[in-house]
C-alpha cells in the first residue's frame, strides 16, 4: 500500500535541485535539500517513539524547517498538529490533554513549561532552525522508508475554537489534502514557472495546505517570509508572479505608497481568503494596481470549497463558483430543504476536501455532517442569478478578526471569572484592518466597578493575542429576550461604530 499523499506531493521531488523555498535573504532551498532534511526529521520522529497513527503537536515558529516537519509526519504515518504561536501555555494544555501526543515540537522559550505538562517527548525548534530536534536529526540519515498510508487516513489535525470553549480537532484525511491541491492547481493554473509570495503563518489552512501543498504539488517555488511586512512584501513581490494573502495583507498594502501599477504588472493572480474582502478594498486594489483579486471561501474542516474565476468575472463581494468536485446547496437551517437563487440560507458543502469529522466528538461530528455527506458550515449565504455565492453572515457567534476565528464563549468565560464581573457578552464590531474586531461588554456585579486593566491583564494571561477584545464597554444590564437570550444583535448594533467612523 502506497502512501499517496506523501507520494504524489513530496517524493517526486527527492533529486530535483530546483529551488524550492527562497528565504529573505535571498539564499535558497532546493527541493532535494528540504526533502533531505524532511527525511531526518522523520527518522528523528520515529526515534523518539511516534509510531503511525501517533499525533505530533508542534507549536513553533515559521522557518524551513518548520514546514519540514509536516512532510516528516506524512512520511512516517504520523498525525500533523500545528497550533497557533499565540496560544498560551494554558490553552496548550487543553490540546494535550484532548490529542495526546507522542511528541511535542516547541520553541525553546517553552520547552520547560510544556514539559511538565505531559509524558510526551518534548523537542525544541526555534525560529532560525536551531533548537533539540535539529539537533537529534544530525545523527540520523536523511532518507527514510515512507510508511504505508490510505488515503482515508487521518494526516492533520486542526483545531477550531468551539462554541462552548471547547476547541474542536479537524480530522483532515491524506485525500482531503490532495484532492483539494490537485483542483487548486488546476483552477488556478500554477505551475513550474509560478513563484508565490508566501507571508502567511503555517499553523493555518490557508498558508500550510492551500499554499504550501499546491506549490509542492506543480513543483514552483516560495519566497518564504517569516511574517507579513508591508514593507518586505512590497520588496519581493517584484520577484514574485503570484501572492496570497488574507485581507489585511491587502488593506495595508494599500495604506502604504509602495503598491503601484509598475510594481505589480508582471504578476499572474493575487488571491484572498480566510475572512471577508470588502468590496471597496476589492475595487480600490484594481484600481490602484490594474489587478483583480481572486477571492475564494474555505473552512478549517474543508479547505477550499469555492473560487472566482481565474479566467471570467471576479465579481466583488461574491466568493465564485463551486470548485470542481465540490457540491455546494443553500438549505433553510430548520428544515433543510433547498432554497431558491436570491435566498439567504444555510451554506452546506459535499466534496472529496470535506474532513472526516471531529477527534474523540462523535456527537458533534453528527450534528455537523449529514448523512448524505454535506458538512453544515454555519455560514449563511446565497446564489445570485449567475451562480455566484455571496456569503451573508454567520449563524453561529463566531468572529473572524485578522483570518484568525474567534469564538466569544471561550473569551466570555475567562471574562466572567474577573473580579466584579457579574456577567459578559463578546461581539463583533466592523474593523478597518481586521475585518471584524473583538469587543466585550461587561456587567458589573451589584455595585462595584469594573477594573478594565485587571480584565485585561486576565484576559491576555488565558487567551492568545487574536483573542483578546480590542475594545471594553461597560452595561447597567445585558440586553435579553422573553426567554432571557442575551440579544447580541442589539449589542452588535450598539457597538457598530467603534473602530469606525459612523
């Protein structure tokens, strides 16, 4: 039995001497050489007692070596778990205790912190490559024998924050992964030639799988930068023939002056992802550059699902057509039944990129993937008379602030926790660079005050940074309905305006 996820995207390129991935600096890293260092991280991996099916937890900074992991763990079978380098050592704790990993790759900062926390073997790789796991890796070979997978096995998990504060663990399966590459890069039209600005984190969909995946995929290169900089973006993209980017990439290249029509020309497609492109930053990006953003919608627990046109309309505010393969209906969200065009409902996707459901929670793996293999998105939409989907809303609480997902439970129960707090309520409100910012609005218990910068403090020991509400209001009283739901509608009304001008 083959393993065809690490066959089809990685093995093909174990003696091809072209760059691969080009560091800001301008050094570079051939295929064979990465692929190479995959190799000793695997038998590392093995040597510290992950077996297949074992998961491998890794909360580190972007580099090389980094994405040389993720490869490490499909070769040896291993189930990929990366985490936000925002997550606290609190948070940490709880995906420890939900995935318990054979090994935990961390920085060297938290190497000790976590270490008390688990049996696991805890590495340490830090941001420039060094740490405990290069390290071990010198004194191992750098082939090694690829372990036999099936395609429906499980080869990442991401966590989702939950409703109730739980983080939910996406199975995402090795046909998951290829499946959605494969279409990507036939709808998308990369290739060889392509060489793609990456500044996107890699514990996330969209710059690990979406495009590391489909870069490796068609064999083009990256130019690799640890983190998005207006500044260094605006340096590279001269070199570079396409970019992706989450719509704050875009907003602030536009408040810069670097960003001209010269600039740009040469490029093949800039894309978008991961919250909402307001219309206005669609047309003032076309405007200022002569390109048109190509936006698409993807989930932690489908990858891609829907995309402009590469060649067509790339219509502001929609996010495009179905991709191919991927089977898209708007259902009211009490009957299921499917609506017509112009309706707003449920968004429900079916498709080889649709995970396998949620680790150790079969309950909630049902409520959220019907029988007949649509997943329930909780995101409200619509089909206009030309096919196109425009996605309306949220069903559920969920914020989406800088591509990152928020769920206001988990930051509502560490705020009621805060002394003199009688009860809180987390909403969104519109944000120039973040598409949604996090606002809390607190209760005071009976006459006492409410000290902000305690909440503060708390919330910013818990919670990663993403997390933390950008903004604190303070109520005589939440607003409810007869059967005592805090109405957050009203409060979302009420707090509209502050990151903005009304």
């Amino acid at each position: 039995m083959a393993n065809v996820l690490f066959d089809t995207l990685f093995a093909r390129h174990q003696n091809n001497d072209d760059d691969f991935l080009i560091n800001p600096d301008g050094s570079t890293l051939t295929y064979a050489a990465f692929l190479a260092m995959a190799g000793k991280f695997a038998n590392t991996l093995q040597a510290l007692g992950a077996n297949p099916g074992d998961r491998v937890l890794v909360q580190v900074q972007k580099s090389p070596e980094a994405l040389a992991v993720y490869v490490a763990c499909v070769q040896t079978g291993c189930i990929f778990i990366p985490l936000n380098t925002a997550y606290t050592t609190s948070e940490v704790e709880y995906f420890i205790s939900d995935a318990e990993p054979a090994v935990i790759v961390c920085d060297d900062t938290a190497r000790s912190a976590l270490t008390e926390l688990t049996t696991a073997a805890v590495v340490s790789l830090n941001a420039d490559g060094s740490g405990s796991l290069r390290d071990a890796a010198e004194n191992h070979p750098n082939t090694f024998e690829t372990v036999a997978r099936d395609a429906t096995d499980v080869a990442a998990i991401l966590y989702t924050s939950g409703t109730t504060g739980r983080s939910k663990g996406a199975m995402l399966t090795q046909d998951n992964l290829l499946s959605n590459a494969e279409t990507l890069v036939d709808y998308w039209q990369f290739t060889r030639a392509d060489k793609l600005l990456h500044a996107l984190p890699i514990y996330h969909t969209h710059g690990l799988f979406v495009a590391s995946n489909t870069i490796m995929l068609c064999g083009a290169s990256m130019i690799f930068l640890p983190k998005f900089n207006a500044d260094e973006v605006v340096s590279h993209l001269p070199d570079a023939t396409t970019m992706m980017g989450v719509p704050t990439f875009y907003t602030r290249l536009l408040a810069g002056d670097g960003l001209t029509r010269e600039l740009v020309g040469h490029m093949r497609l800039f894309i978008s992802g991961s919250a909402p492109l307001l219309a206005e930053t669609h047309e003032e990006f076309e405007q200022r550059t002569g390109q048109r953003i190509l936006e698409r919608y993807g989930m932690t627990e489908t990858n891609m699902n829907t995309s402009n046109p590469y060649d067509g309309e790339r219509k502001a505010g929609t996010v495009g057509f179905p991709l191919p393969g991927v089977g898209i209906r708007i259902c009211n969200p009490e009957s299921g039944a499917e609506l017509a065009d112009g309706e707003i409902g449920m968004l429900e996707v079916k498709g080889p990129n649709v995970f396998a459901g949620y680790w150790r929670m079969p309950e909630k793996t049902a409520e959220e993937l019907r029988d007949n293999g649509f997943f329930i998105t909780g995101d409200l939409a619509k089909r206009d008379s030309d096919g196109y989907i425009h996605i309306v809303g949220r069903d559920k609480d969920l914020i989406i602030s800088g591509g990152f997902n928020v769920y206001p439970k988990e930051i509502e129960l560490v705020l009621d926790e805060v002394d003199g707090v009688l009860e809180s309520a987390v909403v969104a409100a519109p944000h120039p660079d973040f598409g949604e910012g996090v606002v809390a609005v607190l209760v005071a218990d009976n006459d006492t005050s409410i000290d902000i910068n305690a909440a503060q403090e708390t919330v910013s020991a818990q919670l990663a940074k993403f997390k933390q509400p950008k903004s604190y209001l303070v109520l005589p009283a939440l607003p409810r309905n007869t059967m005592g739901k805090v109405q957050k509608n009203i409060l979302r009304e009420q707090v509209k305006n502050t990151f903005t001008s009304p």
